[in-house]
C-alpha cells in the first residue's frame, strides 16, 4: 500500500506541551514527547537568545583562590551551536552575558525570557544540582512547545518557545583550568538538550551529546555525529537539505481483535536518517515489535518511536549505504489512518483507540499470534537493554517454564531514561528481537 498523502488535522487547536519525554539511550537522536510526533526545534529562521548570568564567584576578592569567571567559557560552549544551527535550520544564535545586576549591557534592563526563543543560562552549587538531579554536573530545562492538537491524543508542528534554562555548576576546585574546561563542555552538551537532542550512546565516537563529559570532544565543539542528529530535528520537506523517505504500510488481522502493522521505508535522497515515528489511539497495548539490528524502539504516551543505536561500531542511520528498513508489530486497535513522522508529517495505518484495557486471553492470543509470525524471539528483563534490538539465540516464544515473565513482558512496554538514570526498577519486561534468518 502506498504511504498516504498528508492529513491535516480537524480544527487546529494551539496548545503547550510541557517538556516531559523520558528518553532512550541511543546516538544522539531527537529528543521525543509525551504525545508529540515529530521532533521539537526552534522555528526555521526564527532568533534564539541565550543569556547567561555572572558567575557568582567572579565577585569573590582578587586573591580568593576560588575567584572564577566561567561566563566566557560558557559562551564559547554555547558558540559551537551558532553555525551549526544557521547552516541546517536558518536559527540565529546570539549569546548575551548579563551583568552583574541582571541586565542585558544593551538596554541597561533585565532580559524579556517571555519572548519565544530565550534560554536563561544560571549558576548552581552543586549540592543544589544534585539535590535535583542526582549525580549530575549540570542539566537542563527544555523548552515549553507549541503545536496543533488533533484531539486524539497527538501533537504535531511542535515548536520549542520559552522556558528552557540551563543549569551550570559553579563550584570552585583546586584545578581551574578543569572548572573553566568543564563549564565549556556543559554548556555546549546542556545548549544541544535545548535545541532538542538527546544523549548519546556511552560506546559513541566522541560528541558533545555523549552523558559523560570525559568522553566529550576535547575541543568541546559539536561532531559530524551531532551535526548527523541536528539535521534530524531540523531537515523537513520544506528545508533546503529535505528528506526524501518513502514510507510503505500494511496491516493484518490475527484475530481475537489482534492486527499486525508493518512499515517498509525506502530512503531516496537527503540527509542520514534517523527518526521514525506513528501515533496510537488510547488504550492500544503492543506486542511483539519487531526492529532490525542497530534500531530501537520507545513508547511515549500515543507515540511508538524507533531510531538507530549502534551496529557493529557504526550507526546504521537510513541512508545510501542503508537505504531499506522494516518495521512491524502487534496490536490490539483498529487499523485507521494515524499522525507519523518520516522526515515529514504524514499519515499512515496505525492502531486506533481501544475502549478496553488487554486481559490476560487477549495476551495469551498476542503470543500464540506473535509465536507463528516469528521463530527467534527471547524475552528479557534486563533493565539496561529495555526495547532494544540485538542479536538474540534461537528461544521459543511461549516457554512453559517460564510463563509468568512472558505474560509479564507483553502486559507492560518498557519506560526508558537517560542512561545515568537508570534503575532496575524502572524499566518493565520487554522483548529483545532480531529478524529471523
């Protein structure tokens, strides 16, 4: 079936989506939200201003060991993303260093962070840090979006607004040139959060996006890897570098109120890519999702999102070298035309609302249905590879002797966090796949 035309959504109701996407570890993909299809940027030629408070130890006496003024070092973090973001989204980045009462030296008056497009960068101790974010040297608030709500439970043309405020250490060691280096290298990863990237796999080739600062580029400036992610928030079919993906889907019915939906996606021309995404109606369980290696997938609210980790110490992002990508599951709604993102909004086949939760002989039909739709199958509960695709020895899907956790695996889709987040109870049991060969 060919992938459908774009559907524009019934009355386009302007609402705020507040920055609650809990994410996967992948290679610096686009961060995803609760609800929201598509990433989320600033708007293609529209002015980010990003200002920075003093760094409360400049006021310290000249010869107080730890006198610093890290505001430079910020900045020049922050300026890694300035050509960067002209180049694949036409943003203009501007940095501004307030003074010591707040104002901006310009207008002699304190910043309008109402204005779209303002991040507020501040300074904390970091018992202050922890005591919000655990152990962490520095995080950030995302920025509140705006889009259209189909009154389905998705939200599309989301575009980053106000809000966003990024949270440095301003500790003093006994090493200032690593306070300076640090505060460098935090605001340039916390500066990729705002413009809407995620983390890094730990194992990735040095980037900015990577969760552990030793890790990070040296030079603490934005990598091809990066800059691969930015065009993925920012690449669209009315950018200058556009995507060029055909998207293919088809759907079967499996019985007991259980349909399979497969996705075929044929990359044409423009950028690698990296993100795709279909809605899901309310109630709607899944079971049995089936990724290639190197790919994921994740569940936020009404969205099921996959994208590229890691495979054989490359990314294998849709490109060239990687140009097919099929994807299927298992659901319990209707097939009907769902809001999905494939380097453009469109609209293709997806499960529709539920008006019942799964029971148990609906999960024991998803296994018989999914046991003769697939031969390698292992479900897992480790924590630390929730979702994710990789190679797995042959394993019968319904296992006798060991029902419970199998029942357990398709009652539940795995929540995912940052990878210095995770824990062992946070994570549900989900199924780790590869196609059968």
């Amino acid at each position: 079936m060919p992938s459908k035309s774009r559907q524009w959504f019934g009355p386009l109701a302007l609402m705020l989506v507040l920055a609650s996407a809990i994410t996967a570890s992948a290679w610096a993909n686009p961060t995803k939200r609760d609800g929201v299809i598509g990433p989320v940027a600033f708007a293609r030629g529209s002015p980010v201003t990003v200002y920075i408070d003093i760094d409360p130890k400049s006021k310290l006496d000249a010869g107080d060991p730890e006198r610093r003024d890290r505001v430079g070092d910020a900045s020049k973090g922050i300026e890694g993303w300035v050509t960067p973001l002209a180049d694949i989204g036409q943003v203009t980045l501007k940095v501004v260093k307030l003074d010591g009462s707040g104002n901006d030296p310009a207008t002699g008056k304190p910043p309008d962070l109402t204005q779209a497009g303002s991040v507020h960068v501040v300074w904390e101790s970091s018992e202050v840090i922890e005591a919000k974010k655990g152990n962490a040297q520095a995080y950030s608030d995302e920025p509140l979006a705006a889009g259209f709500d189909d009154g389905k439970g998705h939200v599309a043309d989301a575009q980053a607004t106000t809000g966003a405020v990024i949270h440095l250490n301003d500790d003093a060691t006994a090493n200032t040139a690593k306070d300076k280096d640090l505060a460098t290298k935090n605001a340039v990863h916390e500066m990729g959060h705002v413009l809407g990237l995620d983390h890094s796999a730990v194992n990735a080739p040095a980037n900015v996006m990577n969760p552990k600062t030793e890790l990070q580029p040296a030079n603490a400036t934005p990598t091809a890897e990066d800059l691969k992610e930015m065009k993925n928030v920012y690449a669209s079919a009315s950018g200058p570098d556009r995507f060029d993906i055909t998207a293919t889907d088809t759907s079967v019915a499996l019985g007991a109120g259980l349909y399979r939906y497969s996705y075929d996606l044929r990359y044409n021309a423009g950028p690698d890519f990296g993100l795709f995404q279909v809605g899901l109606g309310a109630g709607v369980e899944l079971f049995d999702i089936e990724v290639p290696e190197g790919w994921e997938w994740i569940r936020n609210g009404s969205v099921l999102s996959f994208d590229p980790t890691e495979l054989d110490g490359d990314v294998p992002y849709l490109n060239a070298t990687f140009p097919e990508l099929q994807i299927s599951f298992v659901a319990n709604g209707l097939p009907q035309a769902q809001p999905a993102w494939v380097g453009r909004l469109t609209s293709l086949t997806g499960p529709a609302a539920v008006d019942a939760p799964a029971t148990l002989p609906l999960l024991l039909a998803a296994a018989v249905a999914a046991a003769a739709t697939c031969r390698t199958r292992r479900w897992t509960s480790d924590p630390c590879h929730a979702g994710r695709a990789e190679p797995a020895a042959a394993f019968s899907l319904v296992d006798l002797h060991n029902t419970r956790p199998l029942v357990r695996a398709m009652g539940k889709i795995a929540v995912r966090a940052h990878p210095d987040k995770l824990r062992p109870w946070g994570c549900s049991f989900t199924a780790r796949s590869r196609a059968a060969r």
